[in-house]
C-alpha cells in the first residue's frame, strides 16, 4: 500500500493533492488521506461515499470554505448558469436567446388558437367539423409529452427545439392554401407542436439554469413571453380589417361582416420562427444542455 502523506499537528493531512471541483452533473471532494478515502458524486457513475473514519480525515471550516471557493471559481471558468446568481443566470445570453425563442413561437401557438375556427371557416368548415377536430387533437396532444421528454434524453436540446420550430412553421405554411382538406395534418402538426413547446422549455431552464432560482427564472420567462403575446390582438386586428366583405348566414339577409385574410399573419410567424432557428446552436451548446452519457468504468464496490 502507497505510504501515508505526513500528518500536521491536530490530525490533519498537509497533503498538496486535495482539491475541489464543480462542475455540471459531477461535484469531486477528494481528500487524498492515506491513499484511500474519496467522496464521488456522479464522475464515476457511482453514486458511493467512501466511509471514512474521523482519525483518517479532519477538515477544518477554513479548507472546506476555501473548497467550496475554489469549486465556485471552477464552475465560473467553464461558464456554468446554474451556480450564477439570479441576476445574472437573467442578464446571461442563454436566458435572452430562450426567451426569444419561447415568446416568438408561443406567440404564434396563441394567436393559432385563438383564429383557427375562423380561418378554417374561411376555407369551407362550415358545420365547424373540422374545428372540433382540432380540438380533439388538442385535447389529446399531452401523449407527445413524455416522447419529447425521451427525445431529449437521446439526441439533446437542439435537435428538439430545431423540430419543434419547423413543425411550428409548418403549421403556419398549410393554413396559407385554401384547400380545408390541409386543416387536418395542420393541426395535428400544431397539436404536437404546441405541447412540444412548452415541455422543452421548462425542461431547458432546469438543465441550464439549474433549480436554485427555477422558479424565478421561469417566472420571469413566462411573464415576459406572455407580455410579448400581447400581439396576437393587433394581428388579429390586422387580418379582420382587410379590404372587402363576407356574407355571415347567422347574420341578417344583407348583413356583412369584414373579411378576415390571415394571409399576412401566417407569412409573418412563418419568417419569425424561421428567424428563431438561429438562436438554437447558441442554445444547444449552453452548459448543461449537452447530452451527459456517462457510463460507469468499474462496478461500484461496497
């Protein structure tokens, strides 16, 4: 066996070699006493503490203080948002590229909602058949939730956010033809899409920002989002006061409402969302948003 490093006064190894680090997903204390004691969290794969007695390690507050120092300068140098302040996990470039990405395609998802009865009435749902088949597909759509979940275990943050964004555009691009048939793939695309949107989000802020200030950070994020939603109501606006007119049957013979053309709409969240896709590599490569495949060397020893 390795010969033990020399003891200060007091019990307490002077040995050069102890360290601390933190960093996504591991967090290494490791006081080399006698060549054996150890503490693993997560690097490994095995998650074990070392049982160690009190007479082979004594660590005083002021080397755990200087650890715990010396760990949180670690997380800083490779730029870690979940050790960061509440301030600045919010001023950070991750937080303004998600929150950019959320509101622009939750905008669109809000205002689809809110117009598709009448824009596929405009294209021939008169028994509004095809709207209650949008709404079936709503309703139904939480069983893409857990498939989303298991995406992003497999293939990662950006490749999610990157088909999401395209279904979101998708949807946006069928409902420019006239054809009702396209209302039905669009809104199973939509259906998919939306409840898409909302899991990756809320699954992005505990991977990067970690759960500290989860709450705060994504309280923040929806407030903002919902504030830039807002907008639906002048777009909605703009295609209801298109030149020309409609016949409406419930209204009174002669009666006329304004033409409702989302032609506009459409193409607008079309190059928005297009223009969200460039905020994804910046996304994806955020600490603690890569893929974390670590598989254990050994097998635990007990």
């Amino acid at each position: 066996p390795p010969t033990p490093p020399p003891a200060a006064p007091g019990g307490r190894s002077t040995n050069a070699d102890d360290r601390y680090s933190s960093e996504v997903g591991t967090a290494v204390l490791t006081p080399l006493e006698d060549g054996a004691a150890r503490l693993f969290r997560g690097g490994s794969g095995c998650n074990e503490v070392a049982s160690v007695s009190a007479d082979a390690v004594t660590l005083s507050p002021a080397r755990i203080s200087s650890s715990h120092k010396a760990g949180d300068a670690a997380a800083a140098r490779v730029g870690l948002l979940r050790t960061r302040s509440f301030r600045k996990q919010v001023t950070s470039v991750e937080f303004g590229l998600m929150l950019a990405w959320f509101a622009i395609n939750m905008l669109q998802c809000q205002y689809t909602v809110g117009t598709v009865g009448l824009q596929f009435e405009l294209k021939g749902d008169a028994d509004r058949s095809v709207t209650n088949f949008f709404g079936t597909a709503l309703s139904l759509a939480f069983v893409v939730a857990p498939c989303v979940g298991a995406a992003i275990d497999v293939v990662g943050f950006g490749l999610v956010m990157a088909i999401i964004t395209l279904a979101l555009i998708l949807t946006n691009s069928l409902l420019l033809f006239t054809p009702l048939a396209i209302a039905y793939p669009a809104s199973l695309i939509y259906a998919a899409g939306r409840v898409s949107l909302w899991a990756t989000f809320f699954s992005y802020c505990g991977a990067v920002f970690g759960f500290v200030h989860y709450g705060k950070v994504v309280g923040i994020a929806m407030l903002l989002a919902s504030c830039f939603s807002l907008l639906q109501y002048p777009l909605l606006d703009l295609a209801l006061s298109a030149p020309g007119s409609a016949p409406v049957d419930s209204l009174p013979p002669g009666a006329t409402q304004p033409f409702a053309d989302f032609t506009i709409p459409n193409s607008l969240f079309v190059g928005l969302a297009s223009a969200s896709l460039l905020t994804i590599p910046r996304l994806a490569r955020a600490p603690g948003a890569k893929l974390e495949r670590r598989e254990p060397k050994q097998a635990c020893k007990r």
